[in-house]
C-alpha cells in the first residue's frame, strides 16, 4: 500500500455529531473482519508489542523484564551500514478495529453523543506507528528486539471523512515511508467500511526514535531502500518533511523574532484594545465580539497510574494524547457555546517522558481564531511535588471548527501574544495544506 500526497479535507464532525440507533446503518459489517479471518486486530497491538520487546503485563513482572533488557545491548548495530536494507513492504501492517462485527467493542470507543471519541483512535495510531517501526527493525534471529522505539512526533493527521460511525468496521494500514540513522516516519491511512463500501476517513504522519534497550541513548536502525518511481516519491516527500520541521524549529517564535508582518500585526492588535478617552498605554478595552485571551483557557490534572504504562515503564503516550485533545476540544467547546468538530492535529512534540506516578498538568489556551475555525494549544508538564519544578513534557497543536463565527482573541502581554502568532502559524499551515 502506497500513500499519495497528503491531501487535508475538513471534517465537518466527529465529536459533534450524534445518532440514533434507528439511524445507524446496517451495512457496518465488511466482508473482511468476518469471523476466521487472519488479520490483526487494534486490541492485539500492545500485546504484540510486549512480545517484541519482552514486556509483561503484570506490573512486578514488568518491571523485572524491563531490567533484564539491559544484557539485549549486545544486539545493538554499532553503525547502520552493519544493518540489511528494508523494504516499505517489510514494514506493512494492517490492522482491523471490527466495531460493527464485534458490537461488544464498542463501548469503550463510544461518547455521549453516540459517535466515535476520537482520543481512543489516537491511542490506536500511536501503538500501531510503534509496530510498524518495529516490524521495520526486526531481526528473524532475536527472540526480542533491543530497540526502544518510542514516540518523538506526531506530524500531521489529516481529516478525510465528516464523521466516524460507530457501529462500522474500521481498518487501519501503514508502512514506513522514510528512515535516518535513528529516526523512522511511519504513515498510517484509517478507512471505515459504510454503505458497503470502505472511504477513508484521515491520513497520519508519525515520527518515532530509535533508542538502546534501557532507552538512554539513540540506536541505529535498518535503511530502508525504496523499491520504484512511487517508493522514490514517497521517500523523497519524508526528506522534504524533515527539512520542513527543521525550518519551522530554526523559526520557532521561542527562539527568533516574529517577522515584520506579525510585528505589524501584533502592534495593531494593541491599537485597537488602547481606550481613546485616555493617553496611557495601560489603559485597555475589549474590542466588540472578542474574548481576552486569559478568559480562553481550561485547564486539567491526571495522576499517572500503571494501568497507563507502556511497553517501556513509562505513560503511554497515546493516553497523552487523549486526554490532551479532550481537554482541547472541551476548550474549544466552552469557548465557542457549541461542539466543534476536528479538523487537524499537528506538530504534537514529546519532548521527555512521563514517568509512573506523576502529577501532569494540562492548560489548553485558544491562541487563535479565524472565522469559523478555533486553533487550540495543549501544553503538558509534570509537577515534582517535592521540589515543586515543573518540566514540559509535551505541546499538542488542534484545528477545530463550529457552525457559526466565533469571537476572536485578544492578546494582553507579550507573551500571550507569540501565543497568538504561533496559533496563526499553525492554522495558516493546516489551511495551506486544504489547498
């Protein structure tokens, strides 16, 4: 399976759209998730992931594993021309998620609006990007590997589709698309069977790392060797994407100005908050249908239990990411009096790992808003209770949109307003992509 270049569609509702049984479709159940077949199954993934990596799921059990891993170093390829090339054959998976020929699944894939919550499908993406990276690596002669193949960027997922049903069989395929010396993208297309036909409903970008068995330092992997016209453009789109974050992170708002433009922008923004009835640069107003950007915000706490570890020890980072696009959809909600629908999720970075028993703090901020569309930022950290320092673990980019206008926001201080460019940022990218 071959991916052609991205192309963004909007959905026009994920989250938003309910249905009635009366109204579910009868024709959710495909040919090829019927009983027997030998495909794997969504559920399946971690526990073949814990076989890889020779993970237990009993939590003391786990632990010791994880330190008997240490002795798997020996495996390790001490440069990558030691490893056989791969193929992007090697590497495909596909994987099936029967919510219509296995009703009993459905429960934990439902919301209250009786559609589909999407935070459980980027759980399944996560996992499923980390398989497909490990089938990649995967030496035949190893009972386990000595890798540690962990999450370092969600790149781009793309809507494709208006709704997820959630009575329909769905199915997920990918394969690896581009290698580095120790960095592997994975993309991941997801299609729903309706109507008697399967559609696709987004495509996905992942970017994971390579590490050594206890997971503190970079491993080399296999090459991978593109097989004809359409592999050479698939890997060629992989280079361009790496040089493409590269170029945004020498840009990044956190490290250089804002252009010239958004100086222009920025300081018009002031202007028109500045109260004409007084000549002081403090005095300010709220322009006509607009929120400060301080009233925008939700915020939200989880205590990082075991029953959410990884196949390494750590939070899954999947569950990460769920809790951060349901704190950032509530926002979006109460921020605009209506439930908004998902248009892209981008530039989710992981910048350290979340350990067992930690207090992660979650603040999503509305940073920008452009007509019908709300840009939403997540930002994660976890709390050390004893030394009370707080360490950022992850940013989530979201792109959402509502039936109606929404009110715009309005910076105060300067840093909310490089919150405000780098919303802008983001959403002028997911629109560049629409077109």
């Amino acid at each position: 399976m071959m991916f052609s270049p991205r192309v963004l569609k909007s959905a026009s509702s994920l989250m938003c759209r309910g249905f009635s049984v009366g109204q579910m479709s009868r024709q959710g159940k495909a040919p090829d998730m019927s009983e027997g077949n030998a495909h794997l199954l969504v559920s399946n993934v971690r526990n073949r992931l814990r076989e890889i990596v020779g993970a237990s799921t009993n939590w003391k059990d786990h632990q010791q594993a994880l330190a008997e891993r240490a002795s798997l170093s020996q495996y390790l390829a001490q440069s990558q021309e030691e490893l056989p090339a791969k193929t992007m054959k090697d590497s495909e998976i596909e994987a099936h998620l029967p919510l219509g020929t296995r009703p009993e699944l459905r429960e934990k894939y439902l919301n209250f609006h009786n559609s589909v919550r999407f935070g459980r499908i980027l759980e399944d993406l996560d996992s499923l990007a980390v398989l497909i990276c490990y089938s990649h690596t995967w030496d035949k002669e190893l009972k386990k590997s000595p890798l540690s193949i962990v999450t370092a960027l969600v790149d781009k997922i793309d809507m494709r589709k208006h709704i997820i049903y959630p009575d329909c069989d769905i199915k997920f395929k990918g394969h690896v698309t581009w290698v580095g010396k120790t960095s592997i993208e994975a993309k991941m297309r997801m299609s729903q069977y309706h109507d008697g036909a399967y559609s696709d409903v987004l495509d996905a970008t992942f970017v994971m790392v390579a590490r050594d068995p206890e997971n503190k330092r970079a491993a080399f992997i296999n090459p991978l060797k593109p097989e004809g016209p359409e592999e050479e453009a698939i890997f060629q789109q992989g280079e361009i994407n790496k040089a493409r974050r590269v170029e945004l992170s020498t840009a990044s708002l956190l490290k250089v100005a804002p252009t010239a433009e958004e100086r222009t922008l920025v300081h018009n923004l002031f202007l028109n908050t500045l109260d004409t009835r007084t000549v002081s640069f403090r005095s300010r107003i709220l322009p006509p249908n607009s929120v400060w950007m301080e009233d925008a915000k939700m915020k939200g706490l989880e205590i990082c239990h075991p029953q959410e570890r990884n196949i390494f020890n750590r939070i899954f980072g999947g569950f990460l990411m769920r809790k951060a696009y349901e704190l950032g959809w509530a926002n979006a909600c109460a921020f605009a009096g209506c439930r908004p629908s998902l248009v892209a999720v981008d530039d989710i970075v992981f910048r350290k790992p979340v350990e067992i028993g930690s207090l992660l703090l979650l603040s999503s901020q509305v940073c920008y808003t452009e007509g019908t569309h709300i840009q939403v930022r997540v930002h994660t950290e976890v709390l050390d209770p004893l030394t009370r320092q707080h360490s950022t673990t992850n940013v989530f980019h979201f792109t959402l949109r509502v039936e109606k206008d929404v009110p715009a926001v309005v910076p105060q201080s300067y840093g909310e307003s490089m919150l405000y460019l780098d919303g802008k940022r983001h959403f002028d990218e997911t629109v560049k992509n629409q077109s």
